[in-house]
C-alpha cells in the first residue's frame, strides 16, 4: 500500500503511550449506562 499515512507522527505517539475512552448513554426510561475501555501498549 502506497500512498500519504492515514495518521500523522504526533497521533501515532499519542495512540501508542495509550488510550482511555469514556462513553455515556441513556435508556428511554432515562437511566444511564456508561462504558470504559482503555488500553496500554505493553
């Protein structure tokens, strides 16, 4: 594959000291419901 990266060097570092992502919802009775995920390269 050929071509531009798809990510610059400064988001490659970023995603390789680690990544955490929160994420929030709610159901239609209004009760909520979160997820965390995280990941450490090792």
């Amino acid at each position: 594959m050929t071509g531009d990266p798809l990510i610059d060097e400064e988001l490659a570092a970023f995603l390789q000291a680690g990544v955490s992502v929160h994420a929030a919802s709610r159901d239609a009775t209004n009760v909520p419901c979160l997820v965390r995920g995280s990941f450490q390269q090792g």
